[in-house]
C-alpha cells in the first residue's frame, strides 16, 4: 500500500456545524502534514505531527482542531467555519526525519456556505 | 523569509517540445528539493527529487540542481498534451523542523497538439 487516502472527497458545511476530515496511510510513515491550499495558490502548512505528537501548528486558527489518534491516522476537526475557509485540504506523509521525500492525499474540497 | 520563486506562466509549448521549468531559492543551506505536478482541481504528485548539483533524469523528466547558483530546473522532454499542469517547486525547511516544505506559486504549463 502506498498512498495517502483522505476522507471525504468532498465537503458542504454551514458555519455553525462541527465536522471532521480523516487522512489514513498504511506505509509506515511517521510524519504527517496538513495543508490548505486555496485556488491558483501553493499548498500553506498548518500542523505537522511527528511519532504521533504535534511538533508544527502555524498559527491556525483554533476553529482547526489536529488530532493523531495513531501512527496511521490523522484528523482535522472543524467547528465554527467561515467561508473564506473554503479551500481544498491536503494531507501528506513522510516516512521519517531521515527521508524527505514527501507524499500528498487527494485532498478534500471544503465549502463553508 | 525563505522565499522559492517560479515565473507563474502560462508556459506554452508545443506537443513534443522541450518544455523548461525553472526556480530559484533563497536558503543557501537548503539541500532537498522537489517537482510536484499538480492538475486542476487534484492535488500534487511528486514526479522528481534532488539532492546534488547535477542533473537527475527519470524517463521524460531531468531535474538541474545549481546550488551555487541557488537554482533548480525541471526538462521535460517530448512534451505532451497530458503534461499540461501546474508545476510546483518546494524546497525542504531546514530552519524549521520536521521536514515541512516550502512551495513557490508554481508555473502553469500548457502543451498544444
């Protein structure tokens, strides 16, 4: 197995719902990113998870809620949205501080109505 | 300010044509560097990484790593229509830890038949 797979494809929320964006990898990778990139933009960090523990948040907001239940899981939980959160969320992996190459989910395309 | 900069595009070139993507960085410690290929609307794949001044050929593609010159390239010979995408450079954060990335805006490719 060697891809990155997020959950759901595609997201519709309104401001005031709580929802959460799931990213799996079965590769043995002990790093775990997540981004957001907005349309004709590069992809921005927001958390970085190291062995399961948050080494990177930049800045976000605390309406993003990161969480890495274990090695293969990571989860963004949203709550309180504002439209200009809409945007397509990427998660990535890599294998370890010794590797650098580093992989992309297919993403989940959020829309806060 | 770690900065990666690429010309935006559009690059037009025609089918079977060598297409030439260029970049440059600002880190002169930065030692990883990587090609994303990004189609509209999906998320990046990684097709190249380099680590050493030279060049790195995989099939169509052939990365160029100039560190002196603070630059990096990406040929892709026989350019086809199905290589139209956006290209995105990113340079590994050695400042930072954890290995996260730092993209420049990327430079839209467009291949005619």
């Amino acid at each position: 197995d060697t891809e990155v797979t997020q959950t759901p494809k595609h997201l519709v929320m309104g401001m005031t719902n709580k929802k959460s964006l799931k990213c799996e990898q079965h590769m043995g990778h002990r790093a775990m990113y997540w981004y957001k990139q907005k349309a004709k933009k590069p992809p921005e960090l927001m958390f970085v998870y190291s062995y399961e523990k948050l080494s990177i948040n930049e800045s976000v907001p605390s309406r993003f809620s990161p969480e890495c239940p274990n090695s293969s899981l990571l989860n963004l939980h949203l709550h309180a949205l504002q439209p200009e959160d809409s945007a397509l969320y990427l998660c990535a992996s890599r294998l370890d501080r010794s590797y650098n190459e580093q992989f992309f989910g297919p993403g989940t395309r959020l829309t806060v109505l | 300010q770690k900065e990666v900069e690429q010309n935006s595009g559009p690059l037009s070139v025609p089918e079977g044509a060598i297409a030439s993507l260029n970049c440059t960085y600002s880190d002169r410690g930065s030692q990883s560097f990587f090609w994303y290929r990004q189609y509209s609307g999906k998320s990046p794949e990684l097709i190249m990484s380099i680590y050493s001044n030279g060049d790195k050929e995989d099939g169509r593609f052939t990365a160029q790593l100039n560190k002196a010159s603070q630059y990096v390239s990406l040929l892709i010979r026989d350019s086809q229509p199905s290589d139209s995408a956006t290209y995105l450079c990113a340079v590994r954060n050695y400042g930072g830890s954890q290995g996260n990335l730092i993209f420049g805006k990327g430079t839209k490719l467009s291949v005619k038949p």
